[in-house]
C-alpha cells in the first residue's frame, strides 16, 4: 500500500471514537470464537443428531423386510452414539431374546414374525399379545391367537379369537397377503366359511395384482397373492363364482411369470409356483363356464397357462432333478394336451430319478386304468410295497387299485397293511371304511364300526360322514 494512502486510512482510523475500535476489536474477537465454538463443537454434534436420525429411519425401512441382523447393526451403532437411549436399548435385548418390551408397539411387529417363522407358537402367542395390548385390530396377531389356542386343543378360544377379526378392508388391520393366506387356513380348520375373505380377495387382492407396483413386489409378496387370488375362488361346486375374478386372470399371470425372471426366485417359491399354476388351469375353465371368461377369450388364456405351467416345472427340474411334483406336474400337463408319449415320459423319468414317490405313482396307476391295464398298475404298486413296506401312502394306493381292479381281498389286506403302521389314522379308516361300504351286504356293518374310531372327529370330516350316512 503507498505511503500516502496508509497515512491517510490510518488519520481516518484515528478520527473514529475509541470507544467503537474498542466494540469492533470486541465483535471481532467474539465472533472469532463463536466460529471456532461451532467447529469444534456444535457442527460436531449437529451430524451426530443428523446420523441418529438417519439410523432410526434406515431402522423403520429395514423393519419392513425384517433384516434382523441389519437391524442388530443400526441399533448398536444408535447405543454407541447416544448411551443414553432407552429405546434403542430395549429394542436391541428385544432382538436379542426375541421378547419385546410390553411398552413398545412396534417391536412385536418384529419379534411375532420371527417366532411364526420358527414355528415356537408359545412364544409367538406372547408377542401376539402384546401388540394387541397396543392394536386389538392387528389381523396376524389376532389370527396367531387363534392358532396358537388350536394348538393347544382350545376350539372355544379360536372361534372367539376369529371372531374378534375386523373388517379387513380397515388399515389398522394390517392385512397382507401371508396374514390372509394364515386367515384362509383358520376359517378352514373351524369349519367357517370364508366369505368376507373373498370379497377382499375380490376387491383389494385383485387391485393389488392388477397395480403397476405389483411386478415390482419381492418373489415372496408375487406368489402369495397368486395364492390369495385362488383363495378367493369357491370351492362348492354347486356355487358360481365371485365376480370380479376375472379381472386378474392376466395380471396373475403376469406376476407368475416375473416371479421365474426373478434371480431371487429359489426352488422353494418355484415349487409354490408350480402348484399355483396346476390351480389356475381348472380356475380359469370355471370363469370361461360362467361366462366370466368369454368363449373367445378361453383358449388364449388357457394355452398361455399350460406354457407358463410347464415352463414353471422345468425350471424346478433344472434346479432340482429329483423334484417329484415337477415330473407330475408335467405329466398333468402332456395328458391334458392328450399326449400320451410325453406323460409316460414325465412319469417313467420321474419314477427312475425319484424313486417309488406315492404320488407319480398315483398318476402313473390312474393312467394305467384309464387305458385298461389296470392289473399292469397292481404289479408295479405291489413291487413298489414291497421295496417300502412301511409307505402308509403307497399302501393305500394299492387298496385304491385293487379295488379297482376288483380285487377287494387284495385291497383289504393293504388296508390292514396300512392301519397297523398307524391304526387312528383319518386316511386310512376311511379308505378301508369306504371298501367296506361299497361292498354292501354284511361289509357295510364293518364300514361303520370302523368310521365309529374316528369319535368326535367324525362330525367334522365331510368325507367320513358322508360314507357313515351311506352306511347307515
């Protein structure tokens, strides 16, 4: 800076009262070490509670999927930043025990579905609970009540708890497709009919599948809606169908066919699939003979079906060879499009890789009697028996031959076979009742005496009743 011009700041200076150089001197100093205060400081703590809060939302995402070791990570990370945190810590011996603090609402939602998937129904019935101290609406504690209450031979508190179900179209609920699957298999067991499950999977089941988030969805959400759309078909023959089904018949499809896309696709979902799919073909011909489905329509749909069926049970036989329902699968599939070379072909293989598997050799029996070589099917079942004599299955397959080859001595006898490796089994005592009573005459008396050691169980197994009825 030239001379003349530091002479003349430093006069200017000079001519400002000491008492504001001294207040600016002041101001500076202290803003000086505000600066430095934040630095060292403030700015340190503002990212700590700025990382607490992005934990404790990383923590509600990871919830959702149910990551518990992900989970056990934030949480320990939330301890190590702030000691002082009472809900971090509790959630973190939650984790650990698997037993949620009875203040919080929200770890049951964790540790209830830790224990379903464990099968410790005590423990899950505790959680249950819980949250139900917090939500009487939740549907899967409500529904895990009522198994649990099964389990233990309690009818009286299922029905109660079922009952105490709310309309599953209100969100406190929480209804997703594996809590309306779980309800599906309730209202079975006691006997009630599902009718107001139908009308979700009508309505909200059919929405979801049909909504362009759905392909997006994990394999596990894809294949239980699939499952929860044929939940919603009527399985009496003498009723029509919901409407409204139709409206996912491609949309299922759809899903079905992402889902196999998926990399994440195991065996265990493939075979779920599978099933699903040999369920959707009768489905679909019911819609098209009530005029659901128009005439025009049908065999579209159909033909895309049986494609996504056999190609479902070759990607589980690529996966696994010796995946039995993959080879019956594709049997079903040859013989309904009458291609006789190829079901033998699926059912020989299948037999060759999978052993004597009672159901193969189920189709490959009804396959042969159809064609009339019913004693050709005797043979092989009494070769099965012998190289497995302790298979109750494949003993009462037998009887179901011989029977139909009109050897009721050699059918009885498999009977007996089967009875003595489980004598109170439902299967069997209605098998041997059911040969008994199409034999009329002095058989019959036996029939009954044998559906009598059913006992209370007989009531409630339409089968059972419908023979002893006959019997009488």
């Amino acid at each position: 800076m030239p001379t003349t011009l530091r002479t003349l700041v430093r006069f200017r200076l000079m001519r400002i009262p000491r008492w504001i150089r001294w207040s600016a001197m002041v101001l500076l100093v202290v803003g000086l070490a505000a600066g430095t205060y934040y630095q060292l400081k403030l700015q340190p703590q503002s990212r700590k509670l700025q990382r607490i809060a992005e934990l404790w939302s990383d923590f509600d995402r990871v919830a959702k999927s149910g990551g518990d070791a992900e989970l056990a990570t934030i949480l320990d990370e939330l301890i190590v930043l702030n000691p002082d945190d009472a809900l971090a810590a509790r959630r973190r011996v939650a984790l650990d025990t698997g037993s949620a603090d009875e203040s919080d609402a929200m770890m049951p939602l964790l540790t209830l579905p830790s224990h379903l998937r464990a099968g410790c129904w005590p423990e899950a019935a505790r959680e249950a609970g819980k949250r139900l101290a917090h939500e009487p609406n939740d549907w899967l504690a409500r529904c895990t009540m009522a198994k649990a209450a099964l389990l233990n031979g309690d009818r009286a508190s299922a029905l109660r708890e079922v009952e105490q179900l709310p309309n599953p179209n209100n969100a406190a609920c929480r209804v997703t497709p594996a809590s309306l699957l779980f309800a599906f298999e309730l209202f079975r067991e006691l006997g009630r009919e599902p009718t107001v499950l139908r009308e979700f999977v009508r309505d909200a089941i059919v929405d979801s599948v049909r909504s362009s988030a759905a392909e997006s969805f994990p394999v596990a959400v894809k294949v239980q809606l699939v499952e929860c759309y044929l939940e919603g078909f009527e399985i009496k023959a003498e009723r029509m169908q919901p409407n409204g089904l139709n409206r996912g018949v491609i949309a299922v499809g759809r899903l079905i066919d992402s889902s196999l896309d998926d990399p994440t696709c195991d065996v265990a979902w493939i075979h779920k699939i599978g099933l699903c799919c040999n369920r959707l073909i009768p489905a679909f011909a019911q819609l098209r003979r009530e005029g659901q489905i128009t005439a025009e329509q049908h065999p579209t749909i159909a033909s895309e079906q049986e494609r996504r069926t056999k190609r479902t049970w070759e990607a589980l036989i690529a996966r696994d060879p010796k995946a039995a329902p993959a080879y019956h699968g594709l049997a079903l599939v040859a013989l309904r499009s009458h291609d006789a070379a190829a079901t033998w072909q699926q059912l020989t293989e299948g037999l060759k890789r999978c052993g004597d598997n009672p159901q193969l050799l189920a189709l490959y029996s009804l396959v042969l009697r159809a064609d009339d070589q019913a004693p050709a099917a005797l043979d092989r079942l009494l070769q099965a028996v012998e190289n497995d004599p302790k298979n109750i299955a494949l003993w009462l397959l037998m009887a179901e031959t011989a029977e139909a080859t009109g050897r009721r001595d050699v059918a009885l006898e498999a009977c007996g076979k089967a009875r003595i490796l489980d004598p109170k089994n439902p299967w069997i005592i209605r098998t041997e009742a059911k040969i008994h009573i199409d034999a009329g005459g002095a058989h019959t008396h036996t029939g009954i005496q044998l559906l009598n050691l059913l006992g209370d169980a007989l009531a409630s197994d339409p089968q059972a009743a419908r023979l002893y009825i006959r019997g009488l």
